[in-house]
C-alpha cells in the first residue's frame, strides 16, 4: 500500500525477509483478527468493503 507492505506482528523471519528485499514495511498488530482466525487479508476485504 503506497510503497509500503503492511505485515502482521509476530513474524520476524518475514518481516527479516521483505526488509531485506528492499522494502520498507509498517508492522500491525493482529491479536484481535487472530481470535476470530483472521488477518491481513481479512482485514484488507473488511476495510475496502467498509
């Protein structure tokens, strides 16, 4: 989104991983997306719907 790529807290392999390839990333918070078996993408649909 705008140049950055949003990624959930709790992945630092991953996190590691998209910052090495060069981008610049902005970490979420999902411990309540995660309760009802949620993410990103979840949200993201939420959020374009909303």
């Amino acid at each position: 989104m705008n140049d950055v790529v949003l990624v959930p807290e709790g992945y630092p392999k991953t996190l590691a991983a998209i910052e090495n390839a060069g981008f610049k990333t902005v970490v979420l918070p999902t411990h309540e997306a995660r309760k009802v078996d949620g993410g990103l993408s979840c949200l993201s649909l939420r959020f374009a719907l909303g």
